[in-house]
C-alpha cells in the first residue's frame, strides 16, 4: 500500500480489480473483513488486498474507507493538477473523462506502483481499467454532489 495514502489506494486497488459493476460484491467482501478478524478472501490478487485491508476495515468498515479513499482521491488529483476532473465526478452534472495518460499522472507513481505490487496487473492494465470505472464509480459513492463525511 502506499504510505501516504492507504485508503486512495486500496479504494483503486479494489476498482481495478474487481470493477465497479461488482461494487456489490465488494461490499460483502468489506462487511465480512470488518466484522470477523482477519477474515481474507484467499483467491486470487483480490485475497491478497483485501487481507491488506482487513485491520484497516476493522477499524471502521467500508464506509470509513470509501469516505478517506474518496477524499484523498480528491486531494491527490487537486496536488497533481486533474482536481478539475475529480471534482466533475464528485459534483452533479457530466462527468469529465480522463484518459490513462492523465490518469497517471493524477494518480502519481508512488500509488500507480503500490497498485502494480498489490494486484498484479500492469501499470497499463490498471490505468485501462481505472479510467473507465473511476469516474462513474465516484459518482455514484457521492449522490450528494459532495465527498462523504
């Protein structure tokens, strides 16, 4: 995981794995690794991040890290000049798309590569897949128009 931002990454980690049509799913897999200690999902990449995950679940379930993962999604993206974007996918209205290569540099290295390791995709591979479920993803954990508090 990256240091400086586990939430934002394990949040991506989980999005370009799983993808965010089993945004359900994930949810399951979350409520059970936050209620039973150390519970892990042994198949696969997916196990292996979610056993990453499970003190962090434990210590305040899914929406605990959808609220952090989203806020720092936010601030990483405003750090990193694509704040315009992120806010587009937080806020009513369209959604702004951002190609991988923008979505790269959104994201920064240090996350890109902390992705790589946890999940076992490519560098090119998650990019694919993150700009294509990211946007609608944050949309739709954000009915409001606003980051969760």
């Amino acid at each position: 995981m990256s240091r400086g931002m586990p939430s934002m990454t394990a949040l991506l980690g989980l999005l370009a794995l799983a993808g965010y049509q089993n945004r359900d799913k994930l949810a399951e897999i979350f409520k059970g690794a936050g209620t039973q200690p150390g519970a892990r999902d042994s198949q696969g990449p997916l196990g292996g991040l979610i056993g990453n995950l499970s003190g962090a679940l434990a210590g305040g379930g899914i929406g605990k890290l959808l609220s952090s993962g989203l806020g720092e999604l936010v601030e990483r993206f405003n750090e990193n000049g694509h704040g315009d974007a992120a806010d587009s996918w937080v806020k009513k209205g369209p959604n702004k798309e951002l190609p991988p290569s923008q979505l790269k540099q959104a994201i920064g290295p240090d996350v890109l590569a902390a992705l790589e390791q946890q999940t076992g995709l490519s560098q090119e591979e998650l990019l694919a897949r993150l700009s294509r479920e990211l946007p609608a993803a944050v949309d739709q954990y954000t009915p409001d128009g606003q980051l969760p508090h």
